[in-house]
C-alpha cells in the first residue's frame, strides 16, 4: 500500500515535467540507434564542431527512452518517467526499510529520497543511473549481511550501468569507501567502525576488479569507461555556465534541506545513543561534497543518506507486524491510489501543449514552411528540440556540453550571448542566416539592432531572426 502511495506521488510530481530540453536530443540518439543498429561516436548534429568525436556514454539508456516512444509516443515516453521514477522510490524504500529494520520509518526515507529527488526527475538516462546507484545499496548490504555472494551481482550491474549514464563512477567510489571501512575496527565515542571477516572483505574486493573488467563490456572501449573523469576534470566551462554543474545556492529550500538532513544526522546519534558507523560518515560527506559543489547532485545526496536517518530513527516508531495487518482498508488505499494514478496520468493534449509551452514548436513550423536556408544560431535550450524536430538543420549548440567545450563552440557561444565580444564577430566567422532566439534572451533585444538583421518571425516564445540580403 505504502509503495502504492509512493508511485502516485512519482506520477503526480512528474505529470508536468515532459519539457526538459536534454530530453530531446537523447530521443534523436536513441532513434538512430534504433534505426542504424549503430552507436555514432562522431557528432552529426551539429554543423560548428565539425563531426568531431563524440562519447555517447549514455547510450542504452538513450535507447530505451527512443523504445517508449517508439512503442506509445509521446504518452509512452511519459510512461518510461512516470515507472523508472516509481521504481527508484520504491528501491529507495526497500532499502531503507532493510537497512533500519524497520518498514514504517523507511517510509520517511523515501520521501526523504523522493524530496531531493525533485530537482532531477526528467525524461533523462539519470533516472536509470540513479536508480542502479540504489540497487548497488542493496546489493552491499545483502552481501555484507546475508550472503557475500550478493556481491557477484555488481559486476554485472556495472556492466548496464557503464552504458546508462557516468554515474557508475559515483558507484565505484561508494563501494570503495565501504570496502576500505572494511579493514578498519574503530570506536571513538558513538563513531564506530567493525572489521568484517576477511571472507566478506575478499569477496568484495574480487567483485570490484571483476567490475573493473565489466566497464569495458561497451561498445566505445576505454573512453566510455574515462568520460565521468573528462567530465570532472576537463570540462571547467560547462561547469561554470550550465544551471545545474553550478553550486547548490544554501538559502534555497533543497540547500536548507540538505544542511538539515546532514546536521540531523549527526546530532541524532547523541539524542538516541546510538552508533554511526564510518562508512555512514563517509557517503554523508562524499554526498553533501558533490550535492554542494553541483546541484544536480542533490539527487545523489538524498539517495546515499536517506538509509542512515532511517537506521537512526529505526527505534522510534514500532515495527511492521504481518500479523496486524488490516488488509481491507490497505486493498481499499491501494485501489484508490490505482485509481489517482490512472486519473492522473497526463493526456496526449496536456503533454503536446507542454512541448509548445516550451520549445520553438511555432517557430521550426515557419522555417519548414518559409525556405529560409543557410547555417542556423540557435538558443542553447533550444538546441535538442531542434535536433529532434528539424534534423535537416544543423544545430550551432545544444544540451551536449562536452563536445561544444572540447571544439571551443561553447566559449564563442559564450562570449556571444554575455556581449564579451562583437556579435557580428560569430556571425561572420560561422557565416549565420538564420537565428533561433527566445522571445526575451538579451540577444533578441541586440540582434534586431544590428545592421543587416531583420525579424522574420515572433511569438511570444520564440523569435527568428535572418540576415538581410547584402
């Protein structure tokens, strides 16, 4: 019943989320995949970086996305959130209730997961990443409680997540930290570590070199495995001017979360006398780390101590007990909450005035329609739609970061839209015609003074703009 609740809170946080502007040009990906039964490691939809190489580290996941729509539309695709985001609550519950013992306070964990969760539940291959983060959890926990033969389940695990999306990294740094608390017997005041028996430790420690090999089970090779630390280590830019690689702003309400939660647990086990574990300590500060640096991490924060506030809190609400269920009134929520989910599942109308709420819909119809021509400047939010939308354009930017940055385009592009530079200087260089603005970017305001541009068409979404003939 408890999981029941958890998908219809999914469905009704996610019904109007279907405009994430990423979400766009990994459907094109996944359908050329689809189509080709081919993985491109060069960029194609772009005209500015030249065909130069590309890591579609996330493929598989890009994949599936294309799959649902393949299958249902843009319904089905909404479908694929509405699932894998009930899936991770119900994951995250599951292992909060295993990690406390306790079935009703991991309820709290995984409103707690579902809360953080919020700043990052989109059509995006993060949404299996994460969710394979909560399985890794598990199987850590089964194979250091149960039976250490769970941790044969990790390579295999690695081997999917690999080709899902970066976050495997994050994976192979969680397992790390437990496996070196391994070692270590410690106790200093309610701070405690226990050495497992050695056959735990081997058994672990096998799984990981086993995983290491797993990595390379892909179809890039040694790039794909190397791309989360390109990512951190030399793509500064994209780190800098997109929303969400910047730091997490504290006086917002997911920051003042995140120092509550972190601050409860450390204070909880002084109130309650009990233990917190080393192991504990570490993910809440590796999760905090990244949560603070990047705010798309937060996610990860909530995922990694959401357990831990369980554990702590375990004793302070009794137990689940089969025997008291009250079966009647539990099948009666969960038909009401089946029903709320049916009831509240997005129509095909509502998802298609979301996508022209939020794209140059209107705008890439006048282009098809107009016969303008010549090398388009677009919005960097509106890149992946026009990718999708347009393909017989090339894009000049888009949601992919990493290729732009490597090529130089997201500097110029950069410079261009803060005026660091003279804008004629881009236009002329790329040799543009065409540009693809938001009705209220700077840029719109600038370009229709420049000599030589005209508007040729506005919403008040979108405005194109085209050079005048000389």
């Amino acid at each position: 019943m408890l999981s029941m609740m958890l998908c219809v809170l999914t469905v009704l946080t996610v019904r109007g989320r279907f405009n994430d502007p990423d979400m766009w040009w990994h459907l094109k990906t996944g359908e050329i995949i689809w189509n080709t039964h081919h993985v491109p490691t060069v960029d194609t939809f772009s005209y500015t970086t030249h065909n130069h190489a590309y890591v579609p580290h996330e493929w598989l996941s890009q994949l599936t996305i294309y799959a649902a729509y393949h299958l249902g539309g843009y319904s089905g695709m909404m479908l694929w959130l509405c699932v894998l985001g009930s899936l991770l609550l119900i994951a995250g519950y599951a292992l909060c209730s295993v990690y406390s013992g306790n079935a009703k306070v991991a309820f709290l964990g995984a409103i707690t997961i579902w809360l953080f969760s919020t700043i990052g539940l989109s059509i995006r291959p993060q949404m299996i990443g994460y969710l394979l983060l909560v399985c890794e959890l598990l199987i850590l926990h089964f194979g250091r409680t149960r039976n250490v033969r769970w941790f044969f389940l990790l390579p295999p695990l690695f081997a999917v997540w690999v080709n899902c999306h970066g976050s495997f990294l994050l994976g192979f740094v969680v397992a790390a930290l437990i496996l070196a608390c391994s070692f270590v017997e410690f106790r200093m005041g309610l701070l405690v570590s226990h050495r497992w028996q050695k056959e735990a430790r081997n058994f672990l420690a096998f799984a990981l070199l086993l995983s290491v090999a797993a990595l390379f089970v892909n179809p890039i090779g040694w790039q794909q495995v190397t791309y989360p630390l390109d990512t951190i280590f030399h793509q500064s830019l994209q780190m800098q001017v997109v929303s969400e690689w910047q730091p997490l702003k504290i006086e917002d309400a997911r920051g003042m979360a995140l120092l509550g939660m972190a601050g409860l647990i450390l204070l909880l086990p002084s109130l309650r006398r009990a233990p917190l574990y080393v192991h504990e300590l570490l993910l809440l500060c590796v999760g905090a780390w990244f949560a603070l640096h990047h705010n798309r991490m937060v996610f990860v924060f909530g995922i990694m101590t959401a357990p831990i506030l369980c554990r702590l809190l375990a004793g302070a609400w009794e137990s689940y007990e089969f025997h008291r269920d009250r079966i009647l009134p539990n099948a009666a929520m969960a038909t009401f909450c089946a029903a709320t989910l049916v009831a509240a599942f997005p129509s095909s109308s509502s998802l298609v005035s979301q996508v022209q709420t939020g794209n140059p819909v209107k705008a890439v119809e006048f282009l098809r329609h107009s016969g303008i021509s010549g090398n388009m400047l677009n919005e960097y939010v509106y890149g992946g739609y026009l990718i999708w939308a347009a393909p017989q354009r090339k894009v000049f930017v888009d949601g992919r970061g990493d290729v732009f940055e490597w090529t130089g385009v997201l500097q110029e592009f950069g410079n261009w839209t803060t005026l660091e530079a003279d804008p004629r200087a881009l236009l002329d260089k790329y040799r543009i015609d065409v540009c693809v603005l938001a009705h209220d970017a700077p840029m719109s305001r600038v370009l229709g003074l420049l000599p030589g541009w005209v508007t040729a068409y506005a919403d008040s979404s979108s405005v194109v703009f085209v050079r005048s003939p000389r």
